[in-house]
C-alpha cells in the first residue's frame, strides 16, 4: 500500500499569517489567488476577501492592503 501524501503540499497552497488574519495563496493558471480569512471573531470580516494577480508578490500586497484598511476604520 503507498502512503498518501499531504493534499496541500501537492496543490501549491501557502498559508500567511498578517495581523490576525490567513492569507492563503493558491497557484491559478494564470497567477496567484489570495484569500483572506479572520482568525478571531472580534476581527472585521473583508467585504473583498480574494485577490487575484499574476505576480505572488502584489496579490500579498493588495491582501495586506486591503486588511490595514479594514483595521483602521
């Protein structure tokens, strides 16, 4: 019998974490998908919670983005 191996490591998903919040990214065909989950209920719910980019970098970018507004009001 072979051993099953983690899903995750398979699909390319990379989860951060920014100011109480997942930032998990998952390779798409043409980019990066980024989506946002609270990890504590006190914390706002993002009416915007994906981001899509062609370049990791600036869909991490935008999510942070849009995190820092949604702490500040």
């Amino acid at each position: 019998m072979l051993k099953l191996y983690d899903t995750e490591a398979f699909s390319g998903r990379i989860t951060l974490i920014y100011r109480g919040y997942d930032l998990e990214l998952t390779r798409a065909t043409a980019g990066w998908w980024v989506r946002v989950y609270p990890r504590s209920a006190d914390l706002p719910i993002l009416r915007r919670n994906d981001f899509f980019s062609g370049d990791e970098d600036n869909a991490v970018i935008q999510a942070k983005d849009r995190i820092d507004r949604a702490l500040i009001s």
